[in-house]
C-alpha cells in the first residue's frame, strides 16, 4: 500500500511539473522569474508544492517539496507566527527533510487545498489581471460577469481578500476569506484575487486549475478593453444565475476539468 501511495505521489509531480511549466510560459505574461507558486494534493496527508525561489518556467523535480498537511494547518491555528520563526517553521513543515524550503505561500496552498473538492492549486502575478486588482478599482470589476465562459470556467462569484504582506499573515486573511466564502455558497471558490498581489485557481484537476487561469487571464483583458469604450456592459445577475445552473454548463464544465 505505502508503495502504491508513492507511486501515486511520484505521478502527481511530473503533472505538477507540467501545470508549472504552462502557467510559466513566457508568451502568456502569467508569472516571470520567481513568481507564483503551484501545489497539488497527494492523498495521503502531504502535498508537493513549488520550492522558495525556484522558477514555474524552469521547475525541475528538486524544485518541489513535499510538505505534511497537519504541521502547517497546526501553525495556522496560532494568532501569529514571528517572520525569523516561519523560516525555520517552514523547514520543519517537510515530509522528506532533504527537500528544499517550500514557498512562504506554503501556508496558503494548504488552506486551499483542505476546501472540499479542491486538489490542485496555481497561483501567479498575470499581468492583466494585476492591471485591474493594482488599480482603484481593486477586485471590483470581477464581481460582474462579461460573458458566459468566464462563469464556467471561474465560477459565478470569485473569493476576494485585500493586500495583506504574504506569507503567514496572508494565509490568516485567506482562511477567513474561504471560511466566509463556504457559509455563503456552500462550497469553495474557483478563483481567489488578492488584491495588489494576483490570482489563485483552486481546482480539481491540474487542467482545471490551467482553464482558470487562462479565462481569468482573457476576462481581465475584456475587463480593460470595455473601460477604453465607456465602462463594462455586466450580464444581468438572473442571466448569469442561469448560466451558472444549466445542464449543458454543468456538463461542459466536466468536460474541460478532465474530471
């Protein structure tokens, strides 16, 4: 059995491997140099997600570490954790000690990836999405819909938390977010934007987690481009309900998750 689960955990990081590469692409402006972090659930207690400093364009298998559920959310039950005591903190956190350091946004990565249904998570700096969130305007303009797929594919309502410094005190922000989120929906977002920060996709699959980020990426640039013509024309909140409960939509969203 224990062979079995490392077989499985093994698997879960070369697909990791290729989520990172692909929200890593240069031509997609999504994240450059050290920016954005990925994560992935691997059944048994740990999840490998994306080392301190390493690159989502070059992460190679070294760049991953593997880190155990119960040592993080256990910190996350404190008030505050001291920055010179998170560096050390975040070594302790790893199932395999030889790995490196994982990303300081390990804390938020394992608060998404305990939300029922959620198994996989990306996070990035998208330039057009930070266009908007780095604005006046904030989250704002995405608690409107534009256009179906983005209902779809990011869900009818996305999670919103201010700036906050990242690392631990972020994740404490995340946590009310997703708490407040739950006893609202019922279930966990897609998408998550941190104000002055960028997107997180919360999905299913690692696929799932990609269509997040590329329609959010697409919606934000319809975003701007109907602020150049007067201001965006928003679906109607009865025609977007709709979209977000029809049966050829659920079916479709099966579809493109993979799942």
């Amino acid at each position: 059995m224990k062979q079995s689960s490392e077989k499985t955990a093994q698997a879960i990081r070369s697909e990791l491997l290729e989520l990172s590469h692909e929200l890593g692409l240069e031509s997609r402006q999504l994240a450059i140099l050290g920016e954005g972090n990925t994560s992935a659930d691997c059944g048994d207690g740990t999840f490998w997600v994306k080392a301190s400093g390493s690159s989502l364009t070059t992460l190679g298998e070294a760049d991953l570490s593997r880190v155990r559920f119960d040592a993080v959310l256990e910190l996350l039950e404190r008030e505050m954790v001291a920055e010179q005591e998170i560096e050390a903190e975040l070594l302790n956190v790893l199932a395999d000690p030889d790995h490196k350091k994982p990303s300081v946004e390990t804390f938020l990565h394992a608060l998404c990836l305990s939300e029922d249904g959620v198994k996989w998570v990306g996070h990035t700096h998208t330039v057009s999405v930070n266009r908007i969130l780095c604005s006046v305007l904030g989250a704002e303009p995405f608690l409107g819909h534009l256009f179906p797929d983005a209902i779809v594919v990011c869900g009818r309502v996305p999670a919103v938390v201010p700036y906050v410094d990242p690392g631990f005190e972020l994740a404490k922000a995340v946590q009310a977010e997703l708490r407040r989120y739950r006893s609202a929906y019922g279930k966990a977002p897609k998408l998550l934007l941190m104000v002055n920060h960028g997107p997180v996709a919360l999905g299913q699959t690692a696929k799932e987690v990609a269509n997040i980020m590329l329609m959010a990426d697409k919606w934000a640039e319809i975003l701007w481009g109907t602020y150049a013509l007067g201001g965006p024309q928003f679906l109607p909140e009865d025609e977007v309900e709709q979209i977000d409960n029809r049966l050829d939509e659920h079916y479709r969203r099966r579809q493109l998750t993979g799942g």
